[in-house]
C-alpha cells in the first residue's frame, strides 16, 4: 500500500498540484471550443513538457485530457455541438433541457455525474489495474465486432424520433464509414482520386457540420420565418428531486463507463451509448427521453468520465495506448525517457501512482470550478444569436482545422453542415448517422479481421466465450421488445375478451 | 466607454496607415537581399510536416531533431502533422510548398519504396521528384510471437506445419511486406491479418489473437523485456545492437532485409546553398546529447548519411522489394 500513500505524497508537491490545475483549467477550454481535442492540445503542448519532470508533466497532460471530458458537455447541452464521439448522446436530453431554461440543470447534473464517475473510476483503477488490463488483451476482432453490432443496435433504439428515420440516418453513416482507402485490399472506395479522403472522413468535421453548422442555418432560417421566442436561462441549480432521479443512473453509468473504457478502441462511445441504453430502457418513462430527463444526461456523462479514466489502465499497466490521445500521452513520456510498458508500475512506481492520485485531485478542482462556470457558461445563451452564430461557426471551423490541419476538413464542416440543415427539415435526428459512422469503421474492420481469423467461417463467433455471450445479448435486446408486445397482447387479449363477454 | 473605443479605432486606422505606407519599402528590401546571395536563410519559421498522427515514432522522431536543428539555425522548426495515406498527404503538400527550404517534410522510406508496390502507379509518390537534405535513422522490425503460439524460432513455424495467423501494421507496410516474404520464402500457410498501427498489432499478439506479427524494435522491446511476447527474428541487414543475441531473419536462411528509414526532404527546386546550410544544421543535430540518447531509447539506428547516398538506399531497397515481391508472387494489396 505504501507505493500508492507515496503517490499522493507526489500530487501535494505544489509544482504538481500546480501543473495539475493548469492541465485542468486547459482542458476544460480546449472540452468547451469545439472541433479542437485534447489529443491536438497534448500534441501542441508537447515541447513544454521536455522541461518537466515526468510526473508533473504527465499530470498535466491527463488533466488536459479528463478536463476536457468535462468541457465537452458545456457545448453539447447549450450550442449542441458534441466536441467528441462520446458527447454525442448528451446532446439528446442536454439540449432539450437547455431549450426548457434549464441548461443549469443539465449542467449541474453533468458535472456531478462527471466527478462520480471520475472518482470511482479512479478508485476501482487503483484497486483492480493490473487484474483487468488482462481483460482488454481477451478482446480480439470478433469481440469488438459484437460490441459494435450491438452499438449500432443501440443507436436506433436511443434516439428520438421515428424509428424509420433512424434506421436511414444510422445507414447513411455507415455509408459514410466506408469512404477511404480500404484498409484490407488499398483499394479506393468513394475517394474521388482525393489524396484528403484516402484515409477516410473523420469524426469532428461530421459531427461539426451535422450539429453545429446545420443547428445555426436552421435557427437562422426559424428567425427569419417567426418571432424567435427568446430562450429563458434561470440559473437553475438541480434540485433534490432532480439529483434522486438521477442517481441510480449515475451509479450504473459510472460502472458501464469504467469497463467499456478499458478495451482500447472506441470504448467511451460505446459506454455512453450503453449507458444511456440502459437508463431508457429501465425507465418506466421511457417517453421523456429526449425530451430533457435529466438521467439522459447523467448516465451517459456519468459513462463517458468513467471511460476516460479507466482508459488509462491499458497505457499505464499494458504500455498500449488505447485512443488517439493516449497515444499522444505515450509519446510524451516516451519524450521524456520513460517507456511505457508492463513494468511501468514497478520500475516507475511514483510516477504511476503520482499520476493516478492526481487524479483525484483533478476531478475536484473540475467539480469546484464547474459551480461557477456553469452560471458563467449558461449566460451564452443570453448572447443574441446574431453574435453568437458566426463566432460559433468560426470556432467550428477553427476546432475542424486543427485536428489535421487540413483545409480541406473546413470545407466538409460545410458540406455536413448544409446536409444536417437539410436533415433537421425533414425531421431527421443526426445523432444516429454520426454514431453510426463511428461505430460503422469499427464494425467493418473488426468483422473482416474476424473473418481472416476464423477462414471465412462465421460460426467462430460463437466459439468464443466472450463474443459467443455478446451475442446472445445481442439478440435479446433485438428481439426483447418483440417478444414484450407478443406477451402484452397474449395476456392483454384474455381480459379484452373477458370485458366483451 | 463609446470615447475610448473611438479613440482606439483611430489609432488603429493610424497604424495600419503607417503599415500600408511602410510596406512596399520592406518589400523592396528584402527582395534586395534575396537577390543578393542565400545568406539571408532562414529569414522565418521552418516548419517540418510530419505526414503520421502525433505520438507515434515518426512523429517523436520529428521533434528530437526539430529542436537541435532549430538552435543551430537560430529559427524555430515546427511540427506540423499532416496525416494520411501513410504520409502521402503531407508529400503532396511539399510538392506544392515554395521551394525556399523553409518548407520541410519528414519522409517515411516505406512511402517511397513499400507503398507503391501495394497502391496504382498514379497514387505512389516518387522520391525522385523531391531534395533529400538528409538521411535520419532506420527502425527495424522483429517478428514477435505470441506465447499462446508456443514459437521460439522461425523453424518451429515452419515445423508446426499448420497454417498461421499473422498480424501486420496495415497493408502495404513494412511489418506486411516482411512478413509476407519471408513466409513465402519458407513456405509456411499463412494469413496476413491487418491491424491500424503498432498498437493494436501488438494488442493482438499480446491476446493471442493471432500467432506472430513484425513490430517496430522501440514498440515491442518493453514486452518482450516483461517476458509478454517472444522475439524470433529481425528483418535487419546485420543484427541490430539493441537486439545483439536475436538472429536476423537473413542468418535464418531467408532474404528478407525490411526496414524503415527516415530523412529529412525538401520540395524539387530547393537551392544547393539552402539546402547545405539545412545539412549542416540536421548534422549539428545529430551530435545533440539529447537527439543521440532519443536514438538509443527507441531504439533507432542512425543512417545519417547524405542526400544523395539515400536516394541510392532507398530507390535500391524500391528495386529488390518489387523484383522479390514479383519472385514470390506476393500480392502487396490484400494477401
């Protein structure tokens, strides 16, 4: 025990709890400018961490990261921006809430949804990293192909709206998913002999274009047509109401986030995708979601803050960074000489432990700094969207350079953002489309690796313990909600007859 | 508050008055200078693309010599990433770059001499068509085996009889083309499994999810240290220093020398002086502590030898891989 009592010995040196408040307070800026990620931050950081002392740097770095976490939500309730995948599913009921004059709620419930989930990550990844990091090593190509399916499932059951149009958004992203040079053959697929496409679309530009842009052309154009009623914020905290309700998902979310976040690979996407899952499906109001519950925010914050932290566990205790900005992180200690790996925690045990502990720490400043911004944050909404929208789209377009620096990603912001207009017309929710464009490459890839595996014979899948059960599950939440309305109506029929007797 | 700002403004249109009027007399100058001799290099930034995602070996490999190289010349060297298509991206845009040497790109070997033999004629980049300023360094690969596979050597693959799993870096890259000779070469079943980078090959070797795959030296040395994953060959020319008790695949009996190497290249056109006064900056570089002890950490072999001796290495390395790759009828694109 006393490696980890030594580690906290590390964070309360003032240098570290100054880095690690610096880390904090950028990734918090970096989570609220949209388009712009921490894994672009870390790596522009990168030559002022070579001064530093390894731990301090690396404190810094994951407080950008986890910061960020928390930054990412503001945009998503109040301008509908998700700046990451894993945002995504917080702009459903965030951005209803926000519309009710409620954006402090919602913001409210985020940031104590986000410091559980944080902290109990932490806990569990002090207690059990070197047992789970194994467990990432079991998930092989017919695990994440499973784990995908069942995303993709999921995503035409969470969103709002109609299940038809769902079901076509969630199609044109997995469309989109197969742009790019294919990564089995070389062959070009929809690349149109551009050099920008060969290794596909990406997130952020998708995801800027379809909210942001398309949002903002469409207010615009509601402006012009009506009287624009202007959004009421009252400074709402959440009440206890409010909290009691979202507790249980808080909980549940916190422990879907902490074991999705380990698997390298878009766990954290996944772990807000489930969480929200989850939370629709156990409500006995399962109707409100989408509409401002309050639960449809904290689960999946709860998830994604989880994920976050226990994303660390395979780089920390594998050595295998398990997402673009861990891979950053990797290189920044790799900068400053320390090779991560399977010995980190014993040959680097103050490192280790200094980083984890400070964590802890960080997630307390995020959560005392968020009381006041969020009061400072929800006032953006006062802004007279004349004002508001071509600074948002300039930051958009801002945020979408930065994540190549590629000129040509301005231009798909444009492009998406005229689409999501469109969509957003004819009643279309592009939530579906941009989840199902990240899960799509996933799917697409895991499965034909699978498929090399198992030489071409399907069946594999269900040779396997853990892809065998996924799909089990798989299927029972396919076919459960068919099997509810058969047994609704077998057991409904008896009594309408008894009643027409 | 309405006074200050007005105040503020007209300052400012002075200002940018000035500017305007300033202006053609600077330009005048500095073409002046320019026509005078090259001395005047740098006269600003340098900025070194980096066609791969940040983090990753080429990447770091940018930035230890960035630094140094930027004292020497007495002008910040910037990274800048450009990724896609395995640096193709970044070489596209080099090409279009102003050829003043104040546009640098880091170029990966295996786009000019692996990639071509996996994409079209039209798509393969032609190192040819650019300056090299300077060789940087080679980074080997070793074929790792998972100790769910029970191999220690090549000869056990080849004895086990039986077909195998090999997990790649991607197709068309250095880790596929490897391996994909030297299994043909001993004539052993086996089916390339592409992953998207080192990472997740070494994820999957780790997990057993396939039998052997070929990672970059720095990438797998910590596992193999930890005892996680077993070395059996590398695909070096002569055994690497840092892996001196490992054969190469060559003393294995199989002729398969595969490595990645890196230099510093400037766009087609670059002036002989600027491009002299570039070597000897990447030259001071190169004698940095800090830049040697990178080498060793990552463990990188130097190969910093001059412009022209590397355009011998790598349009040679082109020639044997495709005559090699046509010998054994390796298909570069897919298996």
């Amino acid at each position: 025990m006393s490696p980890v009592l030594d580690g906290f010995a590390v964070v309360v040196e003032p240098t570290n709890l100054l880095y690690c408040l610096v880390g904090v307070v950028i990734g918090m800026l970096v989570g609220v400018l949209p388009g712009l990620g921490p894994a672009a931050t870390i790596a522009i950081l990168l030559p002022i961490t070579l001064g530093i002392e390894p731990v301090t740097a690396i404190i810094m770095l994951a407080g950008i990261f986890y910061g960020a976490q928390y930054g990412g939500t503001i945009t998503s309730v109040l301008l509908r921006l998700p700046g990451e995948a894993s945002s995504v599913v917080t702009v459903f009921d965030g951005h209803a809430l926000a519309r009710q004059g409620k954006a402090g709620t919602a913001l409210g419930i985020a940031a104590i949804g986000s410091f559980v989930g944080g902290t109990l990550a932490i806990i569990a990844l002090s207690v059990v990293a070197p047992l789970v990091a194994e467990f990432a090593l079991d998930f092989g190509p017919p695990e994440y192909t499973m784990l995908a399916l069942l995303g993709i499932l999921l995503v035409a059951t969470v969103s709002g709206g109609g299940m038809l149009k769902a079901l076509i958004a969630a199609a044109v992203g997995l469309l989109l998913a197969t742009v790019g040079r294919d990564g089995f053959t070389s062959a070009e697929r929809f690349t149109f002999d551009s050099l920008s496409l060969a290794d596909g679309l990406d997130f952020v530009p998708i995801a800027m274009g379809l909210f942001g842009l398309g949002e903002i052309l469409y207010t615009l154009e509601t402006r012009h047509r009506a009287a624009h009623s202007p959004t009421t914020v009252a400074n709402v905290w959440p009440s206890r109401s409010d909290l009691r309700q979202s507790s249980g998902a808080i909980g549940r979310g916190g422990v879907i986030g902490f074991v999705l976040g380990i698997l390298p690979g878009g766990g954290a996407v996944l772990a807000s995708l489930a969480a929200y899952a989850v939370e629709k499906r156990r409500s006995r109001t399962p109707e409100r979601f989408g509409h401002g519950a309050v639960e449809g925010i904290a689960a999946p914050e709860t998830a994604n803050n989880a994920a976050a932290t226990s994303s660390f566990i395979p780089l920390l205790s594998l050595g295998l960074p398990a997402n673009a900005t861990m891979a950053v992180i990797f290189g920044a200690l790799l900068i400053q000489g320390v090779t991560p790996g399977p010995q980190l925690v014993t040959e680097n045990p103050e490192l280790f432990w200094g980083v984890v502990n400070s964590m802890y720490i960080g997630n307390i400043l995020l959560l005392i700094m968020s009381i006041p911004l969020v009061g400072l944050f929800v006032r953006i909404l006062r802004v007279r969207p004349t004002i508001l929208a071509p600074i948002t789209v300039l930051i958009t377009l801002i945020g979408a350079y930065t994540v190549n620096n590629s000129v040509f990603d301005i231009g798909l912001v444009v492009f998406f953002g005229v689409l999501g207009y469109l969509m957003k017309k004819l009643g279309f929710d592009p939530g579906p489309l941009v989840l199902a464009f990240v899960l799509g490459s996933l799917l697409e890839s895991s499965l034909r690796r699978s498929l090399l595996l198992f030489e071409g014979d399907p069946g594999g899948f269900l040779t396997r313990p853990i892809s065998g059960t996924l799909f089990v599950l798989f299927l029972a939440v396919a076919l459960l909600p068919a099997a509810r309305t058969v047994w609704r109506t077998r057991t409904a029929d008896p009594r309408r007859s008894e009643e027409s007797v | 508050m309405h006074t200050r700002l007005r105040v503020h403004r007209r300052t400012a249109t002075v200002a940018v008055i000035a500017a305007v009027i300033a202006l053609p007399g600077c330009g005048g100058n500095v073409g002046d200078e320019g026509s005078k001799d090259q001395t005047s290099f740098p006269d600003r930034a340098i900025t070194l693309l980096v066609g791969q995602d940040p983090g990753g070996s080429t990447d770091l490999t940018a930035r230890a010599a960035a630094k140094p190289a930027g004292a020497d010349l007495d002008e910040t060297v910037t990274v800048v990433n450009k990724p896609g298509a395995n640096g193709a991206v970044a070489a596209k845009e080099l090409a279009g770059a102003k050829a003043d040497g104040h546009t640098l790109m880091l170029f990966v070997g295996s786009l000019a001499y692996i990639t071509p033999l996996a994409v079209s004629a039209d798509e393969a980049v032609d190192i040819n068509d650019y300056e090299v300023v300077t060789g940087l360094s080679q980074d080997d690969y070793v074929l790792v085996a998972s100790p769910k596979s029970g191999f220690k050597t090549v000869k056990d693959i080849v004895d086990a009889d039986r077909s195998i799993k090999y997990g790649t870096t991607g197709v068309g890259t250095g880790s596929h083309l490897s391996q994909a000779l030297l299994f043909s070469q001993a004539k052993v079943k086996a089916t390339a499994v592409p992953f998207d980078g080192g990472a997740p090959t070494l994820t999957a070797v780790l997990g057993g999810q396939v039998d052997v795959a070929s990672i970059q030296l720095g990438e797998a040395q910590p596992q193999i240290k930890a005892g996680k994953i077993t070395p059996l060959v590398t695909f070096a020319e002569k055994r690497p220093t840092y892996m001196a008790d490992i054969p190469t695949a060559v003393e294995a009996g199989y002729d398969v020398p595969v490595q990645q190497s890196r230099a510093v290249v400037a766009p087609k056109g670059t002036p002989k002086e600027v491009v002299d006064r570039l070597r000897t900056a990447f030259g001071k570089a190169f004698e940095d502590k800090k830049y040697q002890d990178f080498n060793t950490q990552r463990l990188l072999t130097p190969n910093e030898v001059e412009g022209a001796e590397l355009l011998k290495q790598w349009t040679g390395s082109l020639k044997t891989y495709r005559a090699l790759v046509d010998k054994y009828r390796i298909d570069m694109s897919g298996n």
